[in-house]
C-alpha cells in the first residue's frame, strides 16, 4: 500500500525558534497534500492543502505567516513553524493524495512540544 | 460547512457485548471513511464506504453508510480488549476530510 513518511517523528524546541516538518510519500506522486494539528483528546483539524509547485491554501484562523508550507516536488512537503510558542505544542499529521487511486494516506505524524 | 458528529463520544463496554457507533453528516459527500487511533499514534484506515447501502465487515468492526440519510455506522460485535482505541470517521469534501470529534473506546473485562 501507499506509504507515507514524516520526519521528524518527535521534537522538542525552544520558545522562538522555528521547527521544520517534512512529509513524504514514498512509492507515489501526490500533488496534494494536507496538514493536520491534532490537540490532546481532540480530532484532527485541517491546518491547509499544500499543492506542488504553488501557494498553500490555509483554513480559517491558521496563521500562513506562523505556519509555512512549501511542496516542491510531486512527493515532499513541509511545514515550518516559526518562532514556536508553547501553544503551538500538538501532533501535526500530514496525509497525501494519490493521483492513481484519488485516496489520501496518512503520514505517522510529529509530535511537537516547545519548552 | 460540512459538519460531521459522532455519538457517543465516549464508550466503556464490556468484552464480549455489541455496540454501534454513529456518524452523521450535514452535506453530500462522495466518500467516508472510518479510522482508528491508538494513543500517540497516528490514523489506520478501516473502511472506505463510497456508496448507499455499502457495507463492510473486517473482523469483529462493521461499517455501513446511508447517504440518504447521510449516516454511518460502525458496529462492534463481541468487543474485545484489543478494540480499545478512538475511532473516528471523516467525510470527504473537495479533496480535504472532515472529521467527527471521535469516539474513545474502551473494552473492559
């Protein structure tokens, strides 16, 4: 089956700096892919639709300045979180599209945590 | 807005007893899917029900789907411990999925 990668799967950060994930479909192309922020006993909310070669799209009240994403090729996309507030401490899942099947598989996910 | 809800949102069950869990949905969708979630984890796909009347059956989980209704369950026959876990479903609208809150599943003995 479609296999998708994050990396990394944990890190811990300090108040201010900023934290690159990265999402990888590893045996397919996506020219789509999403970006999920799971808090604690909550479900997942979509953060934005990453498409390659062009601009996120964000949701409502997710920041596009705090929250950069780029996908520069039909299988990488990343998400950086920029000066990192421990409000932003949460398990960020990606999934991506397959072109062949119109299915989207879910990345292992990152858990962030800022001291 | 797509809104999906799910009931109950929480559920201690004894092994060896039935139960459903619902899913319903505001708008038309295409698809719905079902998953499972075991802490610090992520998602694993369980089903994927693209039309009315679907049903599917793995093991000792079955999920159906009326979209007249726009309603999915996820029924949960002779529960055992390894079924502990949260579950939830999503519904698919353009290419993104919205997802209920989740059921958290608990199998005692």
């Amino acid at each position: 089956g479609a296999v998708v990668s994050q990396h990394p799967s944990w890190v811990i950060c300090k108040s201010g700096t900023s934290v690159k994930i990265e999402c990888r479909s590893l045996d397919f192309q996506a020219t789509t892919m999403f970006w999920y922020r799971q808090f604690p006993k909550q479900s997942l909310m979509l953060m934005a639709t990453s498409n390659e070669g062009s601009k996120a799209t964000y949701e409502q009240g997710v920041e596009k300045d705090k929250f950069l994403i780029n996908h520069a090729s039909l299988t990488l996309s990343t998400l950086t979180v920029t000066s990192a507030h421990p409000e932003d401490s949460s398990f960020y899942i990606c999934s991506a599209r397959d072109l062949a099947n119109n299915e989207q598989f879910f990345g292992p996910g990152t858990r962030l945590t800022v001291l | 807005e797509l809104k999906v809800e799910q009931n109950p949102l929480f559920l201690s069950m004894q092994e060896g007893k039935n139960y459903t869990i619902y899913c319903n949905y505001s708008t038309t969708s295409d698809r719905l899917y079902w998953y499972r979630q075991d802490p610090g984890k992520s998602l694993e796909s369980l089903f994927v029900l693209l039309s009315n009347g679907a049903v599917k059956q793995e093991g000792r989980l079955m999920a159906s789907l009326d979209t007249k209704a726009r309603l999915s369950t996820l029924h949960i026959t002779a529960a055992v411990h390894d079924l502990s876990a949260t579950y939830f479903c999503a519904v698919r609208s353009g290419y993104a999925l919205n997802f209920g809150k989740g059921t958290s599943l608990l199998v005692t003995p």
